[in-house]
C-alpha cells in the first residue's frame, strides 16, 4: 500500500503543494531561499513557482530591504488550508 506522501504526490505536485503548505504556518518570516531548503528545492525553482503563485493572487511579496517576504493572500491561505486538509485525509 502507498505510503500518505506517496498518495498524496498523485494529486499535487510535490513541491508547489509543499511551498503553500510552508507558508501556511511559517516559523517567522518567510523569504525564497528559506523555503527553498524547507522544501528541499533549487532557490530558481522556488521563485518561479512562487510568481505563478503571485499572479493567481495565491501569494504576496513584501520588500524589505534587498529581501522579499513571502505571504500568503487570504486566498492562498484558504488553498493551503484545503491541501492541509486533504493531505491528512489521505
């Protein structure tokens, strides 16, 4: 039998999925290169993913500096909550 990520990566792309997920409950503030190593990802990667994510209006930059900080929106905030949920249904 599949294990939970294993059933999970059928439905979502590992890696964008995680991205929401990490921004969901951050651990402080949030920047690229910190996500990229949570999720165990290539820093370019992140930052292509995160500006599709930025035009659906899932995610938002805050400059600080040299720095961007990431957000989620409300509505990312409302898909991260159903990918949690379906994450731990499976």
């Amino acid at each position: 039998m599949a294990g939970e990520t294993d059933i999970f990566n059928v439905f979502f792309r590992e890696k964008p999925a995680l991205l929401l997920l990490g921004l969901r409950s951050p651990k402080g503030e949030v920047y690229a290169s910190s996500l990229a190593k949570e999720i165990d990802c290539t820093y370019s990667h992140v930052v292509k993913v995160i500006q599709q994510m930025q035009e659906a209006g899932l995610v938002t930059f805050k400059k600080q500096g040299r720095l961007k900080l990431l957000a989620l929106t409300s509505r990312g905030q409302k898909v991260a909550d159903f990918i949690q949920n379906i994450k731990g249904s499976l």
